[in-house]
C-alpha cells in the first residue's frame, strides 16, 4: 500500500492460538452412604495459563437426588456450589457416563429449575465464573468434588463419573 510517498506492507494477521479444553477425570466409581459427605479429589495438572472456563460432567445415581447436594472446591480454595437438594425424585443427575449432566455457565436453565431426565447442559446453583482467572500455580493441584447426601435411608449414592473441563 502506497501513501504519500510511504510504503507499508500489509501485515499477515496473526490468529489466535487454538485453544484446546483440557480434561481431567475421577478415576472409578465412589459410594456415599447416606447422611455421610464424601470428598472425590480430582489431580490437575499442566494447566499453562489462567482459566478462562470451566465445566464439570458428571454421573451421579441415587433413589431420590433431592436428598444430595454438591460442590467443587479448587486449589485456592474456591468453592462454587453446583446442586443444593436439587432433582426431586429423579434417580440420577446424567443418564452414563457418555450421557452426562453438565454444569456450565452458559446454559439456559438452572439445575434448581430443572425437570429430569437431567442430561446436557445446566446452569450450577452458583457460578462458575468464580473461579475464572485463577493462575495456573493455584489452579494446578487437587480439585474436590463434596457431595453431601442428607438421606437417611438405607440407599447410597454412586458417583460414577466426574470430569472437569478447562479452558485456558
């Protein structure tokens, strides 16, 4: 390009590096008798830069999910809350592990709105976006699942799955 007797080139624009979510699992199932609360930990690691999303994917089955509730808890620690007694009923948050329910902030219903089945993408009861931003020397190390179960029945709760998905 040729302007009052200056040349420019036109520069080649650069693209945004291509963001890949990064994903770490709960390895095997756990059981959390009733009226017991139970800590899943859940090791991250390589994480290079600070968290711009995160999403967790989960299995849970129980007779009646109403009666649990379930949080995560970072490094830092920050905690969000994802379920408070939230399902009612239903026998299970997610219909398998290749069927999961999914917290997210950018879904359009609430888990404390929702009807079962309860598969797909729902909004926790806080947010998410809490932990946006955490450096990687905070957001590396032992994520935790707490899942709280306030029945007093004879009936467990299996967490079959848990996997948290980061973007950074």
């Amino acid at each position: 390009m040729r302007s009052a007797g200056t040349t420019m080139e036109a520069m080649p624009r650069q693209s945004e590096p291509v963001r890949v979510p990064q994903m770490f699992h709960h390895e095997g199932p756990a059981v959390v008798p009733p009226g017991a609360d139970m800590e899943l930990p859940i090791f991250v690691f390589g994480l290079p830069g600070p968290l711009r999303d995160v999403t967790v994917s989960l299995h849970v089955r129980h007779h009646a999910m109403g009666q649990l509730s379930l949080g995560l808890v970072s490094p830092g620690p920050r905690g969000v809350l994802l379920s408070a007694l939230s399902g009612g009923a239903a026998s299970s948050f997610g219909n398998s592990c290749d069927e999961p329910l999914v917290f997210t902030d950018h879904a359009p219903v609430s888990i404390a709105d929702a009807l079962p089945p309860h598969r797909g993408p729902y909004r926790a009861v806080g947010t998410l976006a809490a932990f946006r931003g955490l450096p990687p020397q905070v957001a590396n190390g032992c994520w935790r699942l707490i899942v709280s179960d306030v029945g007093r029945g004879g009936t467990c709760a299996l967490i079959a799955c848990v996997t948290l998905t980061f973007q950074v």
